[in-house]
C-alpha cells in the first residue's frame, strides 16, 4: 500500500519513546474523553442558565456519545484513506470550534447541535491518534508504553471530568467547562502539525465505500438512540423498538454490502482473528461497567447522602487516583508479557470493586467505598491499554485506522449502554437499582476476563526472544550447510 508522504520524523531507536508525538496525540484524546463525562456534573446549571428540561439536558450528554459512536467506522476508513494526520488535523479544528460554539450557546437547542458536531471531531480523531501512535513508534516495546500512556490519558479524563466539571462550575460557571477545550485544543494543533509523523495512506483504495459507511453508522446510531431512549420511554415503546429495527437493518446492510465491496473498508476478515473479536467485546463490557458507575456513583452521592456537585466530584477521586498507575503498569506489563495477563487481571480486580458497591446504601460510611472505587478504576485502568494493544497487534498496518475505530466504537456503545441500561435500573429505586447495576457489570467484567484467558495473546520480549533465538540458529545451519555444500564443490 503506497504511502502519503514518508514519516516526518524518524524515532533513533525502534524500542525509544520520543514524548513529541505522545504529547500532540494525546492532547486531542484527552479533550475527546474528558467531554463525555465532564458535562454531567455541570447539568443543573445549564438547565438553569439556559431553561433546558430533562430531555433536552439528556442530549446534551448522549447527542455527543451518538455522533461519536456512529462515526468511528467511517472516519477509521477515511483515516486509512486520507492517513492519520490529515484527519487528526481535522477533527482537532472541527472539535475545538465546536467547543467554542458549546461555550457560547444562547438556548439548549444550539448547545446540543454544537455538542453533536464535537461528536463529529472527537470520531475524526481518535481512530487517527491510535494509527499515528503505531506509525510514530514502530518498535513493539516503545509502542506498548506508548498505548499505556494514551489508555492513561483516558483514564484520566474520564475520571476527572465530574472531578474538574464541579470545580470549573464551582468557580467560573458552566461555560468555562467548554471554554477549557481552546486552549488545549490550539495547542495540540500545533504540537501535531510539527511533531507528529504522518501514516500510511491507501490513496488507491476505490473510493469509501460510502454505502457501507451509511448502513454502519445507522446500525450504531439505531442502537445508541434505543439504549438512550429506553431509560425514559421504557424498553417496549414504540420508538426505542423501531431504534433498534433500524439498528437490525443497517447491521444486516453493512454486512452484505461489506461482503460485495471490492474495496470493503472494514474487511470482515479481520473478526476471524480471535483476538480482535475478543478485544471489540471486552471493549463494550469493560467500558458497560465503568462508564455504568461513572453515572450512577454521582447519582448515589447527591440523592442518597446529599452531596454539593464540587463534593461529588472529589468523592470520585479514589477511582480516578489510580488509573495512571494502573496505566503505566499495563504499558510495561504488555511489553514483557504480552496483553493477556493484564487484561485477565484488570478485568478480575474491575469485578471485584463493581460488586463491592452492592454494600452501598442510605447508612453506608464513603470510607467503606473507598476501595471498591480505586479497584473498579485500577482494574480498568490495567485492562484499556492491554486491549488497544490486543486490537492494533491483530490488524494489518494498512487497516490500523479502521481497527481502531471498531475498538472504539465498542467501547463508545458500551459507554452508551452502561448510561441507559445503569439508568432504566435506578428509575424505580436508587439503591436497589445500583445494586443490580454493579451486579451486571461484575458479572460482564468476569465475562470479559474469561474471554481475554481464551482469546487474547499472551506473546511478550521471552517469547520474541525465544523466536529470534530460533532464527538465528535456523540462519547459522543455513549458512554451515551452504559453506559445506561449496567446500564439497571446491574438492
């Protein structure tokens, strides 16, 4: 597959880790991330500032994660047509001018149509960073830390959103929370036009399979609007069922159009491998479960012990304290032994913290959930980068855009999910509501865990060397045989 342009930048070692790239790619993710949580503790001020009822406050979080979610697939293929850096490029420039827009919004109505086209930049990015990281740093080990700091990012982000949200509300008021995004976004704009080299692009692909692309984006978006609609209008309505025919529809669409296409941009070859299926599944239940809590656990402080939004936020700490730990310990983990034994790992401590939240209830200390918080966060932590790592080592270089963009799209339906399946729990009761909702979402993490035990890779640096090792003796017999074959001639 010919390339755009040569790399800009070449790393002096395969096995370094030059921060440039990271920081440019990182940056953007970090925005990306943080805007799907940072807005909920902000809600009760924008209703206020802006008259916005319940429904209109609900799209304001879900419109976001919709277009997100729908887009990925087509904006992965157009990464591995156009390369990563133009569409990185892109989206950053489309995200941050929609947050200023989100800033700036006079009524409800213009705040959810800037906050569905920040949905549009954060889908251009984020299957482009994964494929600039892979390009950036080819070596296995330097690439493996590398996804451990960009799983850290997102830990972070997610985490700190309700953290920073109430602080930003507390002290500067709801418009500041989107304000943020220029600064960082104008920065990471210019980090990545100098410092981030460019990845392949298949410029003679046959156009972008646009049918295709149309029929996946209404298959996720179908499942992504029911989900969200299901918590308010109950699962049996009319309209959350035709969500979900549609989403039926476009699925059965995309895979025979997928199956006709002479130049599909999502080959269905790539679920053959074991460990790409796995990962895109641990994705939807690992992110079910903790994005899931995410929601609830401010829920449950505000309603049931009566919390300030500033004082839900610090209360999630422990959740989010761990994750650059648990991060950078699955970079180094994933580079020694391969993404397996952190993912099983992650996803066994994931489990224990969300079934620690069944001793949740009106008289419960905060210290008594201390743990399960840093356990649910930790565990998740350990798992992301090792899954990232999992779906771009089991994808051709040339289809890294598209990989990525599955693997984030799963973890965006699983987003969507935990929010409207967590939610439709709690509508009859908060706390026992939670309780079944952690008690779902342990019992996904142990699914995943089993899945990663069977599916994933457990190939590191012992294993790499063992193969090495055997070339190296397989070449020196090679080359004995061939010296005694011309010596035998000589005579």
């Amino acid at each position: 597959m010919p390339t755009l342009c040569a790399p800009t930048t070449a790393p002096r070692t395969a096995d370094r880790l030059t921060p440039l790239p990271l920081v440019a790619v990182c940056l953007g993710y970090f925005m990306v991330i943080l805007d799907v949580t940072v807005v909920t503790v902000a809600l009760p001020a924008v209703g206020t500032a802006l008259h916005a009822g319940v429904t209109g406050l609900q799209w304001v979080v879900d419109g976001y994660t919709l277009v997100f979610a729908g887009l990925l697939l087509f904006c992965g293929g157009l990464g591995d047509r156009l390369g990563g850096k133009a569409v990185l490029l892109s989206g950053l420039v489309v995200f941050t001018l929609a947050s200023a827009g989100c800033a700036l919004a006079p009524t409800a109505t213009v705040l959810v149509l800037a906050r569905l086209v920040q949905g549009l930049g954060a889908a251009l990015m984020v299957p482009a960073s994964l494929a600039l990281l892979r390009t950036a740093y080819p070596g296995r080990a330097a690439r493996a830390r590398a996804f451990g700091i960009w799983g850290t990012v997102a830990g972070l982000a997610a985490g700190a959103g309700p953290v920073l949200g109430g602080v930003l509300v507390a002290g500067l008021g709801w418009r500041s929370v989107f304000f943020l995004n220029l600064p960082v976004g104008l920065t990471a704009l210019f980090l990545t036009s100098r410092h981030v080299p460019r990845s392949p692009a298949g410029r003679t692909r046959r156009g972008l399979d646009l049918p295709a692309q149309t029929a996946g984006a209404g298959c996720l978006a179908g499942l992504v609007t029911g989900c969200i609609e299901a918590g308010a209008l109950d699962w049996t309505h009319p309209a959350v069922l035709g969500a979900f025919a549609g989403c039926l529809v476009g699925l059965v669409a995309f895979l025979v159009l997928e199956r006709r296409s002479p130049a599909p941009m999502l080959p269905l070859s790539l679920f053959r491998a074991r460990a790409f299926s796995a990962s895109a599944v641990i994705g939807v239940l690992l992110n079910t479960g903790f994005y899931g809590l995410l929601f609830l656990a401010p829920l449950y402080f505000q309603g049931v012990h009566h919390y300030s939004a500033l004082r839900t936020g610090c209360a999630l700490l422990p959740a989010v304290g761990v994750v650059a730990a648990g991060s950078a310990l699955a970079g180094r983990i994933t580079a020694r032994t391969g993404p397996r034994l952190p993912m099983v790992a992650g996803l066994v401590v994931g489990a224990a913290g969300l079934a620690g939240w069944l001793v949740a209830g009106p008289g419960t200390p905060y210290l008594a959930l201390v743990a399960p918080m840093a356990c649910a966060g930790f565990g998740t932590a350990l798992t992301m980068p090792a899954s990232t790592a999992a779906v771009m080592e089991a994808a051709p270089g040339e289809r890294s855009g598209a990989a990525a963009a599955v693997f984030n799209a799963a973890r965006q339906i699983g987003s969507a999910l935990g929010v409207a399946l967590f939610g439709t729990l709690v509508a009859t009761g908060l706390v026992p509501g939670l309780h079944t909702a952690v008690g779902l979402g342990a019992a996904g993490f142990l699914v995943a865990a089993a899945l990663a035990a069977r599916c994933i890779p457990g190939t590191g640096r012992a294993e790499h060397r063992t193969r090495e090792n055997g070339a190296r003796e397989k070449g020196a017999r090679e080359k004995g045989a061939r010296e005694k074959g011309a010596r035998e001639n000589r005579t």
